[in-house]
C-alpha cells in the first residue's frame, strides 16, 4: 500500500479526531552526531573533553544508558532511524558508496515523511550518505533526486557523503552547490583525490573545482551549525517544525575549526567533542532566542560507537576512553560499537535530570514520533519500531523494549539483545580487522594488548583456536565483556539463535548494500 493510501484510510470516518482541537505537539530537534562514543561526553563520564552544552541537555532531561544505534556502521544506522527498520531488511551492511542510488524506498514512511504529513515543517542539515538518485552510478552533475526531499524533509543542505571522502562539497536541495557546468565531475579509474589520498578517494572523482572550493574542512562544523540556526530562526510559529542535524562531527579526519584546537586533554579527537558541543550550543541559543526552547523535544545521540582509528589511539594514550568501559569499537557487535549516548529534553514532559536504564533502540523514534502526533502506524510502516514515549516521560511498570538486533559490519555476526543477555553467532567482534597500532582500521580482538580489555576468547590480541564457536554475556554481571557464557547457557543460546535466524529470513536476496569486511 503506497503512503498516500495509507494516510487516506486515517481520513475515513471513525479516524479523524473528534472533539476539542488537540493540543499542538512539540516541535523536535534530532541531532546525530557521527562516530562519537558511549564514553565521549562529560555527562557520560568523559573527563578528558568538556561538554556543557549535551551535558546541559542531559541536566534537564532524560539521559539512556541502555541506548542502541541500528547498526555499528554510519549508512545501515541512519537507514534504521530514519524508517523504524533494521537496516538487514535492506541488506545493508556498510557505508554506502559514492555511486550508489538512494538505498530508501521513497514510498517508505519515514520520520520526516511522518512529521511533514502530521503539519510540520522538515529540514535536513548535514550528513547524508544514504544514496542519491534512482541508478548506479549517482550523476552529480543533474538533480539529485530521489534524495533528502523525496523522504519527507522541506529542505536540505549538508554533506552528501562522509566527509573523509569525495565528492568534498556541499549538497542543497537537489544541487551541488557551486557546481559549473563548464567543470562537471567525472569519474575516474583511479583516485584523483589530493585531500587524503591515504583513502584512495572512496571512488574516484575529480573535476567540479568551483564546488571544491566552497567546501573548507575547518568550516564544516561552522557552516552546518549556522545553516540549522538559520533554518530555526526562519519559522514563523504557524506550525511546528522537524530538523535533523547530522554533524559530520567526530568523523575523521579531524578538523576543528582553528579555535577549537588545543581546546582538550586528548588531542584532535577532543577538540573535534568540543567543536560539537559548540555546534549543539548554537541550536539551543536559537531555540532560546526563539521563545520556543519550553515547546521542543530535544534528542541528540551518535549514529554508533567510537572508532580505535589513529587519531583515536592517541586519545586513548592520552587518557581519553571514547566508549568508556565498554568492549569494542564501531563496526562491531560488541557493546561499544553500538551503545551510543541518547538524551532527550522535552520541557514538562520528561523529568529534568533524569536517568533511564531501559533498553532503546534508534529505530524506535518512528513509533515514538508517532505515538506524539497521534498518527498510528499501519502494519508494513516501521515493522521494527517500537513506542518509547512511556520510557522517555515516566518509568513504566513493563518497559516497552526487551529485545534489540544490532547489524555489525559482518552479516555473519549479525547480534540480538534479549534483556541483560547479549549473543553474537561467531567467532570475534565482527568489525574491520586492522590488526596494530597505527593502522586506521585498528579493531575487535586485535586491540585488546593495546588497549588492556580483557575477553575470555582472546588471547594476546587473536581468538583462540579453542574458543567456542559464538558469544553470549551477561550485561548486567559483566558489563565489559570478560566471560563468554556460551557454554554454560545452552538453553539461552538456544533461544537467541533461534531469534537471530528468525530475523535472517528476512534478509533480502542479492548482493549486500554497502562496504563490507568481507575477510571475516
């Protein structure tokens, strides 16, 4: 059933609302940060950077910590939050590739979609890296459509891609921005990029020098920043509003803008924390400028765990833990490749300072948006989503989430959550598999010397031949990971793989969407 349909049968009689004119909702501000860890903000115990501005949020809010992103990958996550479905539902597994068409159905509900369809204004700002366009390959030089727009969003002005990456400019509505005709893109066999050529261009790309030009690292975080105020400060109060700021902030490379370096105790990585921190400071100043700070929920969160890349590795020397106590790194289904912070402020309505343990997921913002505009879900939108708005304004007697999967960058290693249970049907973490210190993609068992973890399967940084042939822990005894209970839980075992295969079945055939480790 198309979404148009499917809002038609709202209009029947005996669906609309009756009575007295319901109560305006909230206008809703959602900004996801980009590779920032559990342990990467002062309210989560960071002592190496500083974050007034998320900890001011935390302070009169609610703060999660039992939250899960879709996926422990930028693409599949963003996938999840954006439509209620686990990103396995798509076969997408990886970041999407600069010539990879839109990966989102634009027939899918999405949060934007639902929110513009309930009255309110959209608007994307930043990161987009879900596709553009309807064939392989993307053609930056016409319209970039589907895109953005064709979810449910006004207006979009951001980054297309990942800011490590061609095509380095920005994107507004269907457009390159400053792009000359005179100087198209043209793909190339081989990298042509100059920014990091350590990174072979992540896909070849060159010409369109004028567009080039307006896109300066430093000023990323700046511009993003300033273009969201400017949307904020252009509504009007007639109906309420949606942005969704998706910072390229803590994505490496990293580059604060001048001020903020040397800011931190950690290095690069923690300038580029405070730089963010800013950046979420500056929507909350418009907010208050606006008069409307009392009528808006607020979340911000990361699209999943914190990355061991070089530039990690020397704040962690420097005493900084980006995902604080937990195992692992982004890419993988341990706990710190997608446990991510998750604060949510919404004046009158979730209780100042608060403190939640229940278990959430990315994907369940749909649901919880639709349960605020009071729009109900038909069966085929947001099959995954779950509504947490008893979770996020009280503490209900029976949580509203007791089962959470989590797509690692290895399909193989595909995770479910089951309450204080954690079970993950291979060998290792299921991320990349750099194997020392100094490589980019430093990850999973390799990192244990260097880091000091400890995992019963791993020994001086490599499984052991004798470890069993998949993972269970205990969350709530062994929140680090230290004891893999596979074999002495059989019944356990049982019943998570048994879930896991379940979900399997609704992998779509073909090729999987997106960069994959395919050595694991």
């Amino acid at each position: 059933m198309s979404r148009v349909a499917s809002l038609l049968l709202l209009l029947l009689p005996g669906c609309a609302a009756t009575g007295s004119e319901a109560p305006r909702p909230p206008n809703i501000v959602l900004i996801n940060a980009d590779d920032l860890g559990y342990g990467d903000l002062g309210c989560y115990g960071a002592s190496h950077v500083d974050t007034p501005n998320i900890d001011r949020l935390a302070a009169e809010g609610r703060r999660f910590t039992d939250a899960h992103a879709a996926s422990a990958v930028c693409s599949p996550s963003r996938y999840g939050l954006l439509t209620g479905r686990y990103p396995l539902r798509r076969n997408l597994w990886g970041p999407v590739p600069l010539r990879s068409p839109l990966v989102i159905d634009p027939e899918r509900l999405t949060i934007a979609q639902l929110l513009r369809d309930a009255g309110y204004a959209t608007a994307c700002v930043g990161k987009w890296h879900l596709g553009f366009g309807d064939r392989e390959p993307t053609d930056w030089n016409a319209a970039l459509a589907p895109g953005p727009i064709e979810l449910g969003f006004d207006h979009y002005f951001g980054i297309p891609t990942v800011n490590s990456g061609p095509p380095f400019v920005y994107v507004e509505g269907h457009r390159v921005v400053g792009l000359d005709p005179e100087d198209p893109f043209v793909y190339r066999t081989q990298s042509v990029t100059k920014r990091y050529p350590e990174k072979g261009g992540y896909g070849a790309i060159g010409g369109a020098e004028a567009a080039h030009r307006l896109y300066v690292d430093d000023r990323i975080g700046t511009t993003l920043a300033e273009r969201a105020v400017q949307w904020i400060e252009m509504q009007d109060g007639s109906r309420p509003f949606f942005l969704y700021l998706a910072t390229t902030n803590i994505h490496h490379p990293f580059t604060p803008a001048e001020r903020f370096v040397g800011t931190s105790r950690c290095g690069r990585y923690g300038d580029f924390v405070h730089e963010l921190d800013w950046m979420v400071g500056r929507v909350l100043e418009a907010l208050d400028a606006a008069g409307v700070a009392d009528d808006t929920l607020v979340i911000f969160t990361s699209d999943n765990g914190g990355m061991f890349h070089v530039t990690g590795q020397k704040a962690w020397q420097a005493g900084h833990r980006m995902n604080g106590d937990l195992l692992g790194f982004k890419f993988g289904a341990w706990e710190g490749g997608h446990r991510v912070p998750f604060v949510a402020r919404w004046p009158g309505r979730i209780p100042a300072g608060s403190t939640s343990g229940h278990l959430v997921s990315q994907v369940d913002l749909l649901a919880t948006f639709a349960s605020i505009v009071e729009r109900p879900l038909l069966t085929a939108e947001g099959v995954d989503s779950v509504d947490q708005l008893t979770a996020w304004t009280g503490e209900p007697n029976d949580p509203p989430r007791d089962t959470v999967l989590v797509s690692p960058n290895s399909p193989k290693h595909l995770a479910v959550r089951r309450g204080r249970w954690l079970y993950v049907p291979a060998r290792g973490g299921g991320g990349f598999q750099g194997k020392r210190p100094g490589v980019h993609l430093f990850s999973d068992e390799f990192t244990l010397p260097f880091t000091g973890r400890v995992n019963s399967d791993v020994a001086d940084g490599r499984v052991r031949p004798d470890a069993p042939p998949a993972q269970l822990y205990d969350l709530d005894a062994d929140p680090q990971q230290t004891m893999n209970l596979w074999e002495s839980h059989p019944e356990v075992v049982a019943e998570l793989a048994a879930v896991v295969e379940e979900y399997r079945r609704a992998i779509p055939e073909g090729k999987p969407v997106g960069w994959i480790n395919l050595r694991q």
